[in-house]
C-alpha cells in the first residue's frame, strides 16, 4: 500500500469517527429517527470492517 493509499484510509476513519459522534449525540435527541441512527452505524462498521482489513493485510506483509 503506499504512502497516498494509507493516508486515505486514515482519513475514511477520520471520517467514521465524525459519524460515530454524530449519531452518539443524536441519541441524546428525542426528536431522532433512532432507524436512521442505527443505519449510520450499520453502515460505519462496514467501513471499520473495510479499512480494518485493509490494514490486516499491511501488517502480513511486515
């Protein structure tokens, strides 16, 4: 993986953890869609599992 790939992995986790935070402080909300939440996690662990694979495989390599 080279230097631009890992980077753009850093930066979908970036991304993850600010959608993480996000549906962390809409549960505090009673107005939220608690569906909608939970799609967005669905959908970050999915990332989290991608990149997280990812990474596995740079560090069989090592």
């Amino acid at each position: 993986m080279s230097t631009d790939e890992f980077h753009e992995k850093i930066t979908e986790l970036d991304k993850v953890e600010g959608a993480i935070k996000v549906c962390i402080n809409s549960l505090y909300s009673e107005d939220t869609p608690k569906e909608g939440v939970a799609y967005i996690l669905e959908m970050t662990n999915s990332k989290i599992s991608t990149v997280k694979a990812d990474f596995d495989k740079i560090t069989t390599l090592n």
